[in-house]
C-alpha cells in the first residue's frame, strides 16, 4: 500500500465518515423494541368511548327534601 494512500486513510478516519450510520444506544433499542411489542391500538373515529354518565345526582334531590 503507498504511503500517500496509508496518509489519505488516516487523514478520512480520524474525520470521520459522513454517510456511516450511527448505532442506536441501548437505551433507545430496548425502547424500539418494547413499542414493537405492544399491540396497535385501534384507529379511527369510532373508536372514542365516551366517559360513563355520572351517577349519584338524585341523593342531592333526597338530602333536599328532607330538610
């Protein structure tokens, strides 16, 4: 190998190269992974559940006409 050739690659590794991937940390594969495992919740607009109607208001009109 030429010297001028051994010079160039050290010159490219020590700056690095710009089209290398970097690797994900664990951190973000463990992370990746977990949300691949969980199952998708549904889509769509029919999947909206309403919050339960609140229960419990008559005891208000009991406790009134009591007094």
């Amino acid at each position: 190998m030429p010297d001028e050739e051994w010079e160039r690659f050290l010159r490219e590794s020590e700056a690095g190269s710009p089209g290398a991937p970097e690797e994900p940390s664990a951190r973000a594969r463990m992370v990746t992974r977990r949300l691949q495992e969980e199952p998708e919740p549904p889509r769509g607009w029919r999947t909206h559940q309403p919050p339960r109607p609140r229960r419990g208001k008559g005891w208000y009109g009991v406790g009134l006409a009591k007094s």
